[in-house]
C-alpha cells in the first residue's frame, strides 16, 4: 500500500499502481513538449545567418557564441 503526504500533512493512500499511473501522468506531458521542441529544432536546423551561425538553437545544447 502507497500512502501520499500532502502539502498540508493529510495523508492518501493508494496501491501501487495508483503510485505509476501518477508518476506517468506527471511525465507524459514533458515528454511531449520535449518532441515537439526537437521537432522544431530539427525544422529549423538549416537556417543560418550571413556568419554561418544557426538561427536557431536549444539553450544549454550548443556551446555559447562569444
């Protein structure tokens, strides 16, 4: 049996299950935005401006231009 601590200090308990469903619910949605933002990464991964530099970048994955 899994039992859940709130904010405010009540308890829930719950199966394990209910435990995976949470934890996969809680993932689904950045897993999603995650694609997408590859996606349009990737799209994107041509342009460039008269430097040669890309236009667009994901922050904290490429080294930093000076």
């Amino acid at each position: 049996m899994l039992s859940v601590v709130n904010e405010d200090g009540t308890t829930e308990s719950g199966s394990l299950i209910d435990g995976i469903v949470r934890e996969g619910a809680r993932r689904m949605p950045a897993a999603a935005l995650k694609a997408g933002v590859d996606q349009y990464i990737a799209e994107l991964a041509g342009e460039s401006d008269g430097a040669g530099r890309r236009l667009v970048v994901h922050n904290g994955r490429r080294r930093r231009r000076t």
